[in-house]
C-alpha cells in the first residue's frame, strides 16, 4: 500500500510540475506587437532618463519636431539617443553635452524618444536630458 501512495505522489508531483512549467511557456512566449493606434496626448517639456528607457511623445501627426537633449558621459562615451517612430528609427547618435536635434514625422506611429546605454561607475554617471521639444508644421 505505501509504494502505491509513493507512486500516486510522486505521479502528481511529475504533473503538476509539467503543468507549471507549461504554463512558464505560455507566459513568457514572444509574441509580435499588434500596431496600435497613436492617442494624441499632451507632449513633455523635459524629461530626465537617469536609466535605461523611453519617453513617448504622442504627437500622433506629420511635423517637425526639434529635440534639446543634453548627455553625460561615463566610461569614456556620452548616452546613446535614439528617436523612434514606431518601429522605425529617425535618428540615432551619441550625446556630449548639449544636442539639438530634427527630424520629420509621419503620424503613423507613437514618437519616442530612447536611451537603451545606461552605465553607472561611481563618481560617473551616464544619463540623458530632454531639455526641450518643439514642434513645427510640416
């Protein structure tokens, strides 16, 4: 009687563990974005990226839009910038001090600005600074 007991428990123990990570699989499994539509909300006058990460600017139409950023460099290089609409890159590059940069949308995508090079090295720091934003007509 008890190896049959010690057989119903180690059978549970052998399914619930599949079970669980069946369900690890599930969780975690890749799937594509879905392209949502852009919702136009109010644009950031600054913004301070301490970490890796973004900042959406929902403009959400075709535009001018001019980026101040500011950078401080650690290990030897400056934040790595990058400005995003949708999946598309509209510019990339190092920031060293004070930068400012323009690019053209299209509307047909959330604009973000990333910072994806963040490294901390007491007494360095490296961080990126939306200083400004403006945006002209096309």
């Amino acid at each position: 009687m008890r190896a049959l007991a010690w057989l119903l428990g180690l059978g549970t123990f052998a399914l619930g563990l599949s079970l669980a990570l069946w369900s690890l699989d599930q969780a975690f499994r890749l799937a594509p974005l879905t392209r949502e539509a852009c919702v136009p909300g109010p644009l950031p006058e600054r913004a301070e990226l301490w970490s890796n990460g973004a900042v959406e600017i929902p403009l959400c139409r075709k535009a001018w839009v001019t980026f101040r950023l500011q950078g401080t460099p650690a290990g030897g290089h400056g934040p790595l910038a990058m400005v995003v609409e949708g999946s598309r890159v509209l510019w990339q590059g190092e920031v060293r001090g004070v930068k400012e940069v323009r690019v053209g949308t299209s509307g047909r995508g959330v604009l973000a600005l990333v910072f994806p090079n963040d490294l901390y090295q007491p007494p360095e720091d490296r961080n990126l600074f939306l200083l400004g934003l403006e945006v002209e007509p096309p």
